[in-house]
C-alpha cells in the first residue's frame, strides 16, 4: 500500500532535490563570478540582479522540495504506516 501511495513522488522528490542542488551550486558559481568582477574593477550590477533573481528562484525550489516531503509523509501517515525503525531511536 505505501508502494502504491508513493508511486510517483521518488521521482518528483528526486528531481525536486536535484533541482535544490544544483541552484545551490548555480548560486555559488554566481557569487564568485561577482567576487572576480569586483576584484578586476568590473561592475557588478547586472551579476548582482541575476543572482538576486536566482536566490528568489533558489527559494522557490527548496520551498517545493519541502512541499512534496510534507505531503509524501502525510500521505504515509494517512494510511497507517508506522516506522519499523521509530521504536529503537528512543
């Protein structure tokens, strides 16, 4: 039954933090692009926008990545699964 209930979400959570990732990454690749400009006297600005457009991006993606996680265990819940694992933490 949970087979059935996660069907499709590994592959959208998947590729969700796949998503997370790679803007991380994207963002710090921009970032250093800004820090090279600034130290060989070029401006900056226009990298500046396009960062600030991929940290508002960026948000979105961890935003939907946590979205599908809430729903995939709330999906869980709904049906009755219980960690077999939840006992031996405590």
């Amino acid at each position: 039954m949970v087979a059935a209930l996660m069907n499709d979400k590994p592959t959208a959570v998947r590729t969700a933090l796949l998503h997370v990732e790679q803007g991380r990454a994207r963002v710090q690749k921009q970032a250093e692009v800004i820090e090279r400009l600034h130290v060989h006297g070029h401006p900056t600005e226009e990298a500046e926008k396009i960062l600030e457009w991929m940290m508002t991006t960026q948000k979105e993606f961890e935003s939907h990545y946590r979205l599908l996680l809430e729903e995939g265990q709330q999906k869980l819940q709904e049906s009755g699964w219980k960690d077999p694992k939840a006992g031996l933490r405590e």
